[in-house]
C-alpha cells in the first residue's frame, strides 16, 4: 500500500497506544503503530486535570473512554 494514500486517515488509536509508541531511532518524529509510521495524531476527549505554570506550560490529562492521556502545552 502507498504511503500517501494514508494521509489524513482515520484509525481505531486508545490510549493505551498512544503510552507505548516509541520514536524511530533515526527518525525522532516517526512513530510505529501496526506496520505504519504515525506522524501526527488528534484526539478528543474530557480535560480530567491540568497544572498551570505561568510563562512555562500547562499539564493536562485527557480522557478519551478508552483512558487518560498526560499532554503538555508549552507556553513560552
């Protein structure tokens, strides 16, 4: 299968994926997931926490059903 014909595809992703990808070596912005590279995911969900630190970032968790999610905002 060409890899462009992957671009902006939707797939089944929970939480726990997201918590075990692991970067290429070489490659630090691709991800393996099922014998595909994961360049760029969005996901939706609940804000369940966050941590505010002025002029640095902002910590949250999403839920998205499946589990949370830990994110970071840099704000700087």
């Amino acid at each position: 299968m060409d890899v462009l014909q992957l671009v902006n595809t939707h797939i089944n992703f929970l939480a726990f994926d997201s918590l075990t990808l692991k970067p290429i070596p070489h490659e630090s912005t691709n991800f393996p997931h099922r014998g595909r590279h994961l360049l760029r995911a969005e996901t939706m969900g609940i804000v369940v926490s966050r941590n505010f630190k002025p002029n640095r970032f902002i910590e949250f968790d999403i839920d998205n059903g499946t589990g949370c999610m830990p994110c970071i905002l840099w704000t700087n």
